[in-house]
C-alpha cells in the first residue's frame, strides 16, 4: 500500500512507449480492496492461497488493458456518470462508517454505549476544530480527534496493548512464500473484479480532483491512476497479499482538510511501509477501538457524495439528465445494494449487480449512451 502510494505521488513514466505512466500524480492513498474478498474465499476454497495469489497476479493485466485504452473511452465518463458513481461510493462508506462508528460488524459490544460515546467524541472534537480552528489546527483536525478517541479508549479500558507488546520489532515480508497457480477459471474470476475496482479508481480520481482542484481528473492522470492499481496489485500478490486499489476515503480526507501536498502524502505511504516493515507500529493501529475511527471518518465519508452532487450539478439538471440520474439510481443502486433480487439472473448481470458502485456505474455509462 505505501509503495503504491508513492508510485501516485512519484509518477513512473515509460519514455517511447505505448504504456501510461504508473501513478496518477495526485494525493490517492491506496490500500487492500474489500472488492476482492469474496472472489478470494470461493477461490481460496478450491485452490488455496496459491490459486488466490495467482489469480490476482494475472487478472491484474485487465487493469493495464483497461489503462491503455483509456483515452478513447473518456467519453464516456461525463461528469453526469463520475458524479453519480461518487454518490454512489460516499452512499457505500457511510454505512461502513456507521458500522465502525458502533465497534466495527461481527464486534461482541457492537452499538454498545461505550463505543457510541467513544464516536460520538471524536466526532465533536472533528468538527469543533473543523469550524473554529485555525492553520494547524484546522488541517490536523482528523488526526487530533483520533488521538483524543485513542486517549479516551485507553482511559474506559478499551485498548489491550498485549498485541503490541508480543509484535516482533522487525520483519521482512518474504516475496512468494506461498507460491503460485494458474486457473483459468480463478484468473477469470479475479479479472472480473479488477474491472469494477478500474471502474471504482476512475471516480476515486475525479473524486480527488473535484475536491481539490475544482475539476474532472484529466484521461493522463485516470489512466494513472488505473495503471498504478494494476502494478500495485501484482506486487501485492508478490508479497502475499490481496490487491490494492485506490481508497474513495481519502477523496474525503482531501475534500475536509484541503491538504494535496506531495511530502504530505509520501509521509503517510513511509508510514504504511513502516506498519509493514516493523510489526509492532502495524499493532499499535490495530488495536485502536473501530469507533474512533468511524467517529473520524463518517463526515468524511459524506464528503465524497457531495462531491458528487456538485459534479452533477455541473451537468445541471435537465429532463434528460434528470431521466439518466434517475434510470442509473433506480436500477444501478437498487439493484446493487439488494443481491437477493438478483439470485436468479444470469451470471453476468448477477456480477454487475454484487457491487453498487459498479453496477451504478455501469447503468450510467449505458442511460446517458441511450
């Protein structure tokens, strides 16, 4: 994850070559995509983590094909689409941010008081230094109200440092433990999710550049964007792990704070790298208490969806675009946020319909062709 963060800050560019650059040259932070678990477990079930790790170190080419072609097909991702595929990512996180906000899904004290209070404080002390707090202050705000939250777990017995104390100081992770097979039917599989994770990574970048520049993101820095997802995830399986995407909760990190600076966001991808390389950083994040984090991040999350709603007001509201919005809501959202609807349809349109944020993008692309 902080390697491929580094790749956006610090773009890699292929001098006479067909290829895009590796990087978007934005402010994206990008970690393990949640998109990926299911494909994984079925697979996972059948092959092991080999079959696992090599279906997500071939499917990844879909994404270098998807980056390669992606100037002819900007057209079709006006700001209409972008703009309803970020309502549709801020309408996802906020019910992952209420989930962690009461102690996190599968929790023993999920909802409880304790975790409510914990979340409920770090948000005041978010948004009190959102509104009245100046430099500093005000740009900190995020990470201020985390370690108040953090003060505050400690203090109702919430935080067991047990973890941190038996965590090594130092550990390299060690490329292709595991090994590789190749399924067709695994590789299949993952490709498949690599293109709604494509799909997510063009409105995580718009995302980006509509809350800090006041603009759509431009085909270079999609394409970016998308190529560094590729890379990032074929590395991750090198080292044993899941694939990577670009994280639409940064878009709201970005959209609150106003921070894009280039060191700023390198530091933050060494932090990662050192989670990595020294076990027992990684455990002192880890066991921070769920609803400190949903505390920090459930207005951040609501950032995204407006972002949203701007681009789209950008494109006004005219009977077509009025009539597009509400085929691409009714159908790409209804649809995606209720799979059981879908249990009999076949199994192309059952994919399209497991994810909300692809499906929503998907109807979009074709209502506003249509």
């Amino acid at each position: 994850s902080g390697l491929t963060t580094l790749f956006h800050v610090y773009p890699i560019g292929f001098k006479k070559s067909f290829l895009p650059r590796i990087g978007a040259g934005l402010p994206i932070v990008m970690g393990t995509s949640f998109a990926f678990v299911p494909t994984a477990k079925t697979v996972g079930a059948q092959y092991g983590l080999p079959g696992v790790l090599g279906g997500g170190l071939l499917g990844g080419l879909v994404e270098v094909v998807m980056a390669v072609f992606l100037k002819p097909l900007k057209r079709f991702f006006p700001p209409l689409v972008v703009g309803s595929v970020l309502i549709a990512i801020g309408v996802n996180l906020l019910t992952v941010g209420v989930n962690y906000f009461a102690g996190g899904v599968g929790s023993k004290d999920y909802g409880s008081p304790s975790n409510l209070l914990i979340g409920f404080s770090v948000f005041m002390v978010v948004m009190l230094l959102q509104r009245f707090g100046k430099g500093m202050w005000n740009a900190s705000s995020l990470l201020i109200g985390v370690l108040a939250g953090y003060a505050l777990s400690i203090a109702l017995g919430k935080i067991s440092f047990g973890i941190v104390g038996s965590a090594p100081w130092f550990s390299i992770p060690i490329p292709m433990r595991f090994g590789y097979e190749f399924h067709l039917d695994a590789v299949l599989a993952f490709a498949s999710i690599y293109i709604v994770s494509g799909l997510e990574t063009i409105g995580n970048t718009s995302g980006i550049t509509v809350a800090a520049f006041d603009r759509e993101a431009t085909a270079e820095e999609t394409s970016g964007a998308i190529m560094a997802d590729a890379a990032g995830s074929m590395i991750a399986s090198v080292f044993n792990t899941l694939p990577n995407t670009a994280f639409g909760q940064n878009a709201g990190i970005v959209a609150m704070t106003g921070v894009v600076n280039r060191w700023c966001i390198a530091v933050g991808a060494f932090v990662l790298i050192g989670a990595g390389l020294f076990p027992k950083i990684g455990a002192i994040f880890s066991v921070m208490p769920n609803s400190v984090l949903g505390g920090a991040v459930i207005t951040v999350f609501a950032m995204i969806m407006i972002n949203g709603i701007k681009l789209i007001g950008k494109a006004g509201f005219s009977h077509r675009n009025i009539l597009v919005l509400a085929v691409t809501f009714g159908i790409g959202m209804g649809f995606g946020s209720t799979p059981a609807a879908t249990v009999h349809m076949p199994a192309v349109l059952k994919m399209i319909f497991h994810d909300s944020v692809s499906a929503v993008c998907l109807i979009s692309i074709i209502a506003n062709l249509v």
